[in-house]
C-alpha cells in the first residue's frame, strides 16, 4: 500500500508540474517593411514587363506580327515601365498599390494587344 500511494503522490507531484510547464505564445510575425512591399511592387511590374517584352520577340521571330507591330508593342511597354519607374520615384522607389493596380490595368491591356 506504501508504494502506491507513494506512486500516486509522484504522479500528482509531475502532473502538476507538467501543468506549471506553458508553451509561450507564438511570437507575432514581423510586420513587413512597407518600404520593401512598396519595392516588391514595383519589381512585379517590371517582371510582367519584362516577361511581355520576350512575347513580343518570340511572335515577332515566329512571324505572327512584322517588326514594326513588334516595335511598336515594345514602345508601348516602354512607356508604361516609364510610367511605373516616374510613379517609383516620387515614393522613394517603390509603387503603393493603388498604383500597381492601375499599371496592372495597363498591363492587361498590353497583353491582350500581344496575344495573351
């Protein structure tokens, strides 16, 4: 009988330690800096850019628009990357996101032009 009220006690002993043992609260994600979001913006737009520029070239070389059409899809994403890089430079270099969605508008657009 000694024993197991002894075991019982032991138990009693490490339950209520276990129960004094409390995982911290997970810590709060950091907040982005809006600076870095504001950046990232601005490098998805010249990434859709970009990636529009090499559709044009690969429709120009498989002959679905002559050259000039080709130049002139290139002058018009040329303006919107100037667009997008004079926006970028009045907040410090990067774009809010009313900004991008405008630019993403004209993107649409631009790719709707190209073929997409």
């Amino acid at each position: 009988m000694p024993r197991t009220l002894h075991a019982l006690a032991a138990c009693a002993l490490l339950g209520s330690l276990a129960a004094c043992v409390v995982a911290p609260p997970p810590a709060a994600a950091p907040r982005p800096n809006p600076q870095q979001i504001a950046d990232q913006r601005l490098h998805q737009v010249d990434g859709r850019l970009d990636n529009l520029g090499h559709r044009i070239d690969n429709h120009v070389n498989q002959g679905y628009y002559p050259p000039p059409q080709g130049d002139a899809l290139h002058h018009r994403l040329d303006v919107i990357r100037r667009e997008a890089h004079d926006m970028a430079s009045q907040h410090g270099g990067g774009l809010s996101g009313e900004e991008q969605r405008v630019l993403n508008q004209e993107l649409d657009n631009a790719a709707h032009a190209v073929g997409e």
